[in-house]
C-alpha cells in the first residue's frame, strides 16, 4: 500500500501574497537570518541525515485490525506519541507509542452527536498532553489526554469553523481568522484564553490589497489542480483553479510554533514571519537572487522555468528544511530540491529530492522528512514497499529484526532524526 498525506483544503481558507520588501513591526529578540538559496542553488549536494541531528531512529507503527493508516492522513508526533487522523470512509484519530510504534488506543468518536467529530482533523497543544477535535456543532474544541479520556472543552463561545489555523498553548490559543474582504491580504490572528474570550489581536500586513485577488466563486466548467508538497505535509498543499481561460492560486497562510514563537508563512513565500501581541517582523528571508519570482505577481503573469519558489517547510529552533521548485509547480516539468539551513552557521546545502536525505547515521534507507516534532526533532515516514524494495537490493546488510517481518500492507515506518 502506498501512503501519503491527505490534502486539507480547509472550508475557510485564507488567501494573501507575499514579498520581502515589507515592513513589520513586533518584537523579534533575534536578527533576520538569510538563507543562501541562489548560491546553493548553482550547487547541488547529497544531503545528510548528520545535517538534521546526531540521532537516527526508524519506528514501525504497529499494523492491527483497529489501527490501520488509511492512504489520506495526518500526522503529529509528540515526545511520546504518535497522532494519526484518517481521513475518508474509516474517519478515526490514532494514537501510538513514539519509541516502540505500539498502537495505543482511538481518540473520540465519529459521527453526528454533541460528543462526536465530522471532521477527525486534529489540534495538539505545546506539551502534547492535551489533543483536540472540532466537534460536529463546529462550537469550540474537545479536549482529549493522549489515552482517549474526555478532558473537557475549550473556545466553547468561538465557531472553530472560521478558524482552521490555530496553535494552542497551555492556556492561550492562537486563532487564525478570515481576512474580511477578497482583495486583502492581511489577516486577523486573535489570541484567546481557553474559555473563549479574545484577549488580543494583530493585524498581519496592514491594509495590503492583493494584484489579482482569488475569485469568491466560479461558473461554468472549473478545472482543480493540487500540488503535494516536496516534504509531504498536507496543511502545506497548494490548489491551482483554472475558470474561464483565467487561472488561479490560493494563498494559504500556516502559522506554527517553534519553540515559544508563533510563526507565519504565506504559500510559496519567501519569507517567513515571527508574530507576537504587537505585531509581525521577518525571521527568516530566502534569497532567491536571479530565480526570483515576486510572489505579487501570481495571477498576473506566468513564471518561467528558471524561477524558483519555496513549496514547504519544516523548522525547529536550530535549523530549516525546505521544499525548493525550480519552475512552476503546478507544471509536470518542474524540478524538485530539498535544502537545510542551519542557523548557528548560517550555511545552506541543496539537494535533489528524488536523492532524498542519505542516512550517514545508521547507514539504513534514505527518507524525506515532512515535519517537526513538539520537542523539536525531525519527522518522516516510509511506507513498507520502499522498506522491502530496500531490504531485496541490500541482502548482506545488518538490519533490525523488524525489517523481515514487515509486509506491504503493514503501516508506514516513522523516522526520527533528533540533535
């Protein structure tokens, strides 16, 4: 069975653009880090595991008849679990052991009731002890621990519906709001307490109008084009509509967590944002040099195959994995890049992602990382085949027992590269 990551193209999205000519304010207690792209670019590598971290461990997720990972899902890792939302005819939340794969037990339950979800996409807050679902009412959040138990609910007085892109704290809870008109790029990040009451908002980017905003609706035949990011996370996935001889991108903005900042990064930006209570500032900036697209000008004109946009991201405190196009996405001629930016040195590498990451560390199969954990280590999954397939053309090597008991149709195996 092949396994990927399920494209959650929230009801409410929000749409901007990008460029690194603007100006925030906020406070950023750091400098604006710049990552090297142009020059790596003209350079390609092998990247390492050795680049991620020191540590390299590979996790088979246990395969049962309750705990089967569907072909569309969504995956948070913990310090100590391993959170799964299966998406389409099998809707369930999944939870597993992080260091021996072990499936543990289903959180909530499906269906229609106060007490049940629709929609099994799920939330983790900062110490992942708390994990929680919309319930069908789309009213606030039910909180649940790690082994299934009922821990209340949260944001009861806020219609979650119109808050897809949220980060939860301990006790404050991020809420990413609908910008309020078609032509504004700017959005509306309200901090709330967990009972609902909105303590505090900024505003991202002003009152900045978009050139080509995206449409509020279509007529006549409409054609859906998606693109899955280079690293996999489907929260990073980018839509291409084509109506009426016109085409068209969503803008999707993700904030997240690194360490205790809240980030935001716009799709296909090269720029990513720190925001705090008083506003937003640049943390980090990718320099494109020549590649350069001015991300402004999508839905006006038509990249070249020289131009390079940043797909998707990974980061944790210490360094930044990327997804890197060279060309347009959404064209099937498009060459595919992962890059690593370490921020203590300032270096940038640059590889080919059908290369993937080499593990220098164990020396087991190459993987591609699609996120980070709560606790800052770098997460992927391979699915059994590439496993096997890896196994059949390495007889002699030493391998984990677990590798000869693995079947196609087991769950993927979790790789976690930590410092």
């Amino acid at each position: 069975m092949r396994y990927h990551h399920f494209f959650y193209l929230a009801a409410c999205v929000v749409f901007g653009a990008c460029a690194t000519k603007n100006s925030g304010h906020g406070n950023d207690s750091g400098q604006v880090a710049t990552v090297d792209v142009a020059s790596s670019f003209d350079n390609p590598v092998q990247l390492s595991a050795s680049q991620l971290g020191s540590k390299i461990t590979f996790v088979p997720l246990e395969t049962t008849d309750t705990s089967l990972i569907s072909n569309n899902y969504l995956i948070t890792v913990t310090d100590r679990n391993v959170v799964v939302s299966n998406f389409g005819s099998e809707s369930n939340v999944l939870v597993f052991d992080r260091n021996s794969g072990r499936f543990l037990n289903h959180i909530g339950q499906f269906g229609g009731g106060p007490d049940d979800f629709r929609n099994p996409y799920h939330l983790i807050d900062s110490k992942g002890s708390r994990i929680f679902l919309r319930p069908a009412s789309g009213s606030g959040l039910m909180a649940f621990t790690p082994d299934g138990k009922p821990s209340g609910k949260i944001l009861e007085t806020i219609n979650m519906s119109f808050y897809p892109n949220t980060v939860i704290s301990d006790s404050l809870a991020w809420l990413g709001g609908m910008k309020d008109a078609n032509d504004d790029r700017g959005e509306t990040l309200r901090m709330a307490t967990m009972s609902g009451e909105v303590i505090d908002s900024v505003r991202i980017f002003g009152n900045q109008k978009l050139a080509a905003p995206f449409p509020n609706s279509f007529t006549g035949k409409t054609d859906y084009k998606y693109f899955i990011p280079i690293l996999g996370d489907p929260l990073q996935s980018v839509a291409q509509v084509t109506n009426n001889g016109m085409t068209y991108v969503n803008f999707q903005p993700v904030i997240y967590r690194v360490g205790n900042r809240i980030k935001l990064r716009e799709t296909l930006c090269d720029t990513i944002y720190n925001v705090t209570p008083d506003g937003w500032s640049h943390s980090i900036i990718f320099d494109m040099g020549k590649h350069r697209f001015p991300i402004e000008d999508l839905n006006t004109r038509t990249p070249s195959s020289s131009h390079l946009f940043v797909t998707d991201m990974a980061e944790t405190e210490s360094k930044l994995l990327f997804g890197l196009s060279e060309g347009w996405p959404m064209d099937d001629n498009h060459t595919e890049y992962i890059g690593i930016f370490d921020k203590a040195s300032g270096t940038t590498s640059i590889g080919r992602a059908s290369d993937a990451i080499k593990d220098d560390i164990s020396g087991f199969i190459s993987f591609i990382p699609s996120h980070t954990s709560t606790d800052g280590a770098f997460v992927g999954f391979i699915s059994p085949e590439e496993v096997i397939t890896w196994r059949e053309e390495h007889p002699d090597s030493k391998l984990p027992a677990w590798v000869s008991r693995l079947k196609s149709d087991d769950n993927p195996v979790m790789v976690i590269v930590s410092e």
